[in-house]
C-alpha cells in the first residue's frame, strides 16, 4: 500500500470517481490553469490535463454564481464538486447551499436530487479573520446537509468517495495543516500526517466514528487538526497515569452517536475539542447528546475546549492563545479527571 | 511615455515630488516585507502590489484626508497612499501591538479609519457595496465627502459588483469604483472570465461613465480621478474607473506566477510607473536629481526605521484575543 497524503489521497478521489463516472466535474477558482495552483491548496493539479477543461471547470471568482451553476448541472445528472480556496468564502455561496441545495428535495416533495459536494479548506493559518474558518457548525444546523471532516488520507479519500456518490449536499471540510501540500504551498505549523492509502475503490460510510487511541479514564472528542492535538495530550496523559480516549468523529451529520455514548458509559467524563467556535459548535450538539441519552455515566461535567468565541486573531501570539492547543487539552482533561471526580456529588 | 500636457502637469513640483515618494514608499514597503517573509520573520501570507503603485498614488492624491478608500487583501499600497504611517503599517504585518489594527487584523486587514483608510476586506468583492454604504451615508448626512473603492478585475466577477455599483448609480451617490486591471484574478487570466473588453465597458449596464486609463501613468490616473470625484462631489454620481496595470511578482507569497507568459512580465518591467515616472520627472526638469536622490534617502530611512519599530514592538497580550468582539467605544 502506498503512503499518501491527504492532499493526494483527495486527489486520487477524485481522479477514480471522474473515470468511474463522467458526470463527475468540478468547478471552482484557479483549479485548471496551465501552470496553475490545482485549486488554492494544489488538491486539483493534473485533473484539467488529464480530464480536460469542460470537466475541470475554472470559474469566474463567483461563488454565489457557481454554487448555483452546480446545483443546477446536479438536479440535471451531474455530480458536480465545488471546490471553495477557502472555507470563509462559503458564507459567499450561504443562499445558495442553505436555501436551495438544501431544501429542494424536500420542498419538492422528493421530486428533484442535488448530489453536489462543496470542498472547503478550514483552520488558522496566521492569515486573519477572514481566511481562518471552521464553519462546521453552521452547516450541521441545516436539515437536508451532510457535513464530514477527514482527519486522515485513508479517510480523505474514502469519505470524498461517498461524498461524490451520495445523492445530497456535501459539506466537505478539508484542513489546510494537514493537507501535507508541497512545494511553495507549504505551511509553517503544518503536520501533514501521511497514511496508507489503497489504491483503487473503496469507501468510508458516513455516520462512523473512529477510536484513534483505546482509553479507560475520558473521552476525548475531536476532529481534523484536533484529533492529532488531542493525541498529543493523551501521550503526556499517559505520562501523568492518566489514561485517554480519543474519538475522531469524522462525520458531524449524521453523526456517530453510538461511539461517545458507548465510550462516556466506559470512561464516565467526556472532554470535546473543536477548532470551531464554542457557541453552538458541535460540542454543544455532543454535550446535549450526552445529557439526554447518557447522563449517568457521566462521573463529572462535561467539558470542552475550543476557539474563543471572537474572530480569529492575526498576530501569531494571538492566534495561539485563540485556538485548542495540546497543552490547553491537557490541562482541561487533567482537571477533568482529577478535580472533576473529587466533586462525586456534582449532580447535586 | 507618461501623459504629455496634461493639466496635471500644472500641479506644483512639491505635489509632483510627494507622488514620486509616495510610489517608492510603496515599493520599498513592499520590497521589505517581501525580504522578510523569505527570512520567515512574517507569519500569514503576503499579496504585493508592486508594479500597481501609480493606481494607488494617483487615485488617493487627488482625495481629500476626510474622503475614505476601502481596499482589498492587496492593500498596502492603498493604505500608503491613503496616509497610513509605515511604523504601524509594519508592526501590524509582524502582527505586533503597535500594529494599526493592534496586530489583530494582519495584511490582508490594515487601515486607519483616522485618515480615511478603512480597514480592507479580503472577500473579494465585499467591499464594493460597503463603499457604497459609505457614500450613502455621506449624501444623506451631506457631508462632502467621498468614498472610493478599490478592487480587481476578479472581483468584477462577483455579485456585489453588479449590486453595489447599481445602486450607487441609482442614487447619484457620491462614489468613485476604481477598478485596478492587473489582467489576472490569481492565476486566472480576464479573458478567460469575461466576455467584454474592458471592465469599463459595464459601466454602460449601469448607466454611469466608465473610463480606461493607463495604470502605470501616475498623472493619467490623477487626471481621470480628480474628474471623477469632482463629478461624484458635485452630486452627479458613481464613475467607475479602469486602471489597466500588472502585478510584477507572484499573487501571492506562495506564487511563482508560472502561468504568465515570461514576455507579458518583461514588457510589463519596462513599463515599471515608477521608473516611467521619474523619466518623465527629468525631462520636465522642475524637480532636480538631487531632491530626487533625496527622496530615495528619506524612504530607505523610514522603511528602516519601520522595520526597527515592528521588532523593537511588544507582541500583543492574550488578554487582547477576547476584546473588541463588540464596540468598546472610541479610544
Ligand atoms: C470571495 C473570495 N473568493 C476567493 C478568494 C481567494 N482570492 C483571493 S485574491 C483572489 C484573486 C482576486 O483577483 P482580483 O480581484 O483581480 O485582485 P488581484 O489579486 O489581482 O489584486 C482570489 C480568488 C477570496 N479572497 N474571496
Ligand atoms: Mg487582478
């Protein structure tokens, strides 16, 4: 098996879906010129040579635009892939993807499909406000959307495969320091986790978490660049006696319910980790879901650990008293599993 | 070859002089970061627009310090232009306190509303009705004041053009879209995605003039911009202004432009506005080599003492991550 990375994993993808099925196209900014970029993040380079320009469609920078042209090409039997340069300028496409893309089948009482994938880069770069963003959570809230966040090239492409064989809007998030993009693309911080990928067909089914790491003592819960953070804190909890469990959620709708209960009931105290903000994140939708459905196994409050509720910060110092760190993991799940048992009456 | 007897011309030689300077403040700037994003002593990303500096110069010389410009990730030769200080300007792109956005905002954010430079927008095209919105407000409170929005040719492409230019037409509002053609939204060429000539040609959809002219040619600029912002000032609404130009470099830190002809960047090279600038400002002999040269001192000075400052700077505390969510008041 070969090692890839995500950002070749991605690409594999797409490469196998577009010859396996020739109403797979995409459509984005910069993601066919000559000599080009490959989309912001490389992730298309090679697909315009090898498939051509009318399957491999530049656009005008017009995201409202082509979102729309997209919608329009899938209910027609097309399975476009709408390629974003970054996830902030979703919020460009919000009509379109919100109200239309998600809404048609059901409005028109199943009479229509809109099987389009939107692939979107997220997580601070010291690039700002606006090219920082980890929508996730807006996406969630909307019925008729699916959103998944691949952390690994296994499931990188795995994932994008169901994607672009999936009948509905696809949120794909994808995260730029853990694309492992080369050359003059290459981002200071970034960890660029490669993996084994098979080559050739298989999926990842929607709706499956994945345990990264066996634990007894708490669950910790993340996704895309968290997930690695979230690792490294359990390695020096390890080092502390203190033994954790990391679920990658891989899929935020559907999402895998079964694996946080099914690990909370083991561990008793859950720990989210999210680079999106905290208010109304997923971390609210897993902590709600804790309560209703497995409140008795908790052994203290749940707790989580995510971006600060503000726009993302330039200055570096900034950026990183903003975001999930390793060491905010660990001190929040040390205080979890040592202050938060010692109250075994904080139910009241 | 600059604009020959062009009212401009008339301008006094200190008017003159500051535009030189203004343009090589620009470049040096930009030069400077540039070196130091290769050291790696600048975090993020950088869009330079260098080989652009006329645009800015001539636009924000013929405004007045009240009149406000909005601007794009490609911004530090607008704010330049505008007034914004190089020390700030700096300590900002090293993400320090001192910054004008205190380190918050970064190179695709810098302005200093104080001199008319909003902080810039790097959704492209999101600026376009938000000038708008200022020119509003400016002719309802009847203040004499007029915005100018600066963009590219890609963000022509984006809806807020068509609805924020038409309803600065609609209403008469007191606006200048200044548009800077540098034939390429990223890697992008313009022909590719657009069916029309110039950017100027959708004026006509509008209803408003639409002007091409010279972006390298400094005084061209200056002369197309005072026209306009007469017009815009005197109640008779929007012009939109194509600054045909080139980027010399890359869109980005991270592109090496590969996808440009190597003749297109040459001949654009030889077309540099500030070397055609300053040809043209030795041939009308009203301002001597050695004010010139002293010019080249005077920035080489201040860029050096900007980048001193920045470092010399203290980074911003973590307290300042959670302030300015909502309005705090003026400081
Ligand atoms: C809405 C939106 N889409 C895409 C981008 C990514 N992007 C940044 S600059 C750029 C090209 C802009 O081209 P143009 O408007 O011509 O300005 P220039 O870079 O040439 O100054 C693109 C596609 C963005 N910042 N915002
Ligand atoms: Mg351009």
């Amino acid at each position: 098996m070969r090692k890839l990375t995500i950002v070749e994993a991605l690409r594999q993808a797409m490469r196998e879906e577009m010859a396996r099925d020739h109403n797979v196209i995409i459509l984005g900014e910069d993601v066919g010129i000559e000599q080009g970029f490959g989309g912001a993040f490389t992730v298309t380079l090679g697909l315009s040579e090898e498939f051509g320009h009318d399957r491999v469609i530049d656009t005008p920078i017009s995201e409202a635009g082509y979102a729309g042209v997209a919608i329009g090409a899938a209910m027609a039997g097309m399975r476009p892939i709408v390629d974003l340069q970054y996830a902030d300028f979703i919020y460009c496409m919000m009509d379109q993807i919100v109200n239309e893309a998600a809404k048609l089948c059901y409005m028109s009482g199943g009479q229509v499909k809109v099987p389009i994938v939107v692939r979107a880069p997220v997580g601070a770069t010291t690039r700002g406000a606006q090219h920082s963003q980890t929508p996730e959570a807006m996406f969630m809230h909307v019925p008729g959307l699916k959103v998944v966040a691949p952390s690994t090239a296994y499931d990188a492409k795995g994932l994008l495969k169901t994607a672009i064989r999936d009948d509905n809007p696809v949120i794909f998030l994808e995260h730029k320091l853990l694309y492992g993009s080369k050359g003059l693309r290459v981002e200071v911080g970034a960890l660029n986790p490669v993996g084994e990928v098979p080559e050739g067909d298989y999926t990842v089914p929607f709706g499956q978490a994945v345990v990264r790491r066996e634990g007894a003592d708490l669950t910790i819960v993340a996704t895309l660049l968290m997930v690695y953070r979230a690792l490294e804190a359990a390695q020096r909890l390890a080092a502390e006696g203190i033994s954790a469990e990391v679920i990658d959620l891989r899929s935020l709708r559907p999402l895998d319910e079964e694996a946080v209960l099914r690990s909370v009931a083991k561990t008793g105290h859950l720990l989210l980790v999210d680079e999106d903000h905290q208010a109304c994140g997923w971390t609210a939708e897993v902590a709600a879901l804790v309560a209703e459905k497995g409140l008795a196994h908790l052994r203290a409050p749940v707790k989580r650990v995510t971006s600060l509720d503000t726009p993302t910060p330039y200055a570096p110092t900034l950026e990183r008293a903003w975001i999930p760190t390793p060491e905010k993991i660990f001190a929040a799940a040390l205080e979890l599993v040592v202050n938060g048992s010692t109250h075994t009456d904080w139910r009241g | 070859m600059l604009t020959q007897g062009a009212p401009t011309h008339r301008l006094p030689a200190t008017d003159l002089l500051a535009m030189y300077e203004t343009m090589l403040r620009i470049r040096r700037f930009e030069e400077m970061v540039y070196y130091l994003f290769l050291q790696g002593d600048m975090p993020g990303t950088l869009h330079l627009s260098t080989g652009q500096e006329a645009v800015a110069v001539g636009v924000c010389t013929s405004l007045r310090a009240t009149d406000f410009v909005t601007s794009t990730h490609r911004a530090h030769g607008h704010a330049i232009a505008k007034g914004v200080g190089v020390n700030a300007l700096m300590a900002e792109l090293f993400g320090k306190a001192t910054g004008c956005c205190q380190g918050k905002g970064g190179s695709m954010h810098v302005g200093d509303v104080r001199v008319g430079a909003v902080p810039s927008l790097a959704v492209v095209g999101a600026g376009i009705p938000i000038a708008a919105g200022l020119a509003l407000a400016f002719k309802l409170r009847k203040t004499d004041q007029v915005a100018v929005c600066f963009f590219g040719d890609g963000a022509t492409n984006e809806g807020t053009f068509h609805e924020g230019i038409n309803m600065a037409a609609i209403w008469d509002l007191p606006i200048v879209f200044v548009c800077e053609n540098n034939q390429y939204g990223a890697s992008t060429h313009v022909s590719k995605v657009m069916k029309v000539a110039n950017v100027a040609d959708r004026a006509a959809a509008y209803g408003i003039p639409g002007v091409v002219v010279d972006g390298n040619d400094v005084l061209a600029v200056h002369e197309v911009t005072v026209e306009a912002v007469a017009r815009a000032r005197g109640g008779s609404g929007p012009t939109l202004l194509e600054c045909k130009t080139y980027r010399h470099g890359g869109h980005s830190r991270s592109d090496p432009g590969s996808y440009r002809p190597e003749e297109e960047v040459a001949y654009w090279k030889t077309r540099d506005p500030i070397k055609l600038y300053r040809e043209w400002l030795a041939g009308q002999r009203r301002v001597g080599e050695a004010e010139l040269a002293a010019v080249h001192v005077r920035v080489e000075q201040q860029i050096d003492d900007a980048v001193e400052y920045a470092r010399s700077s203290p980074d911003p505390g973590p307290e300042l991550a959670i302030r300015h969510v909502y309005w705090e008041g003026s400081a």
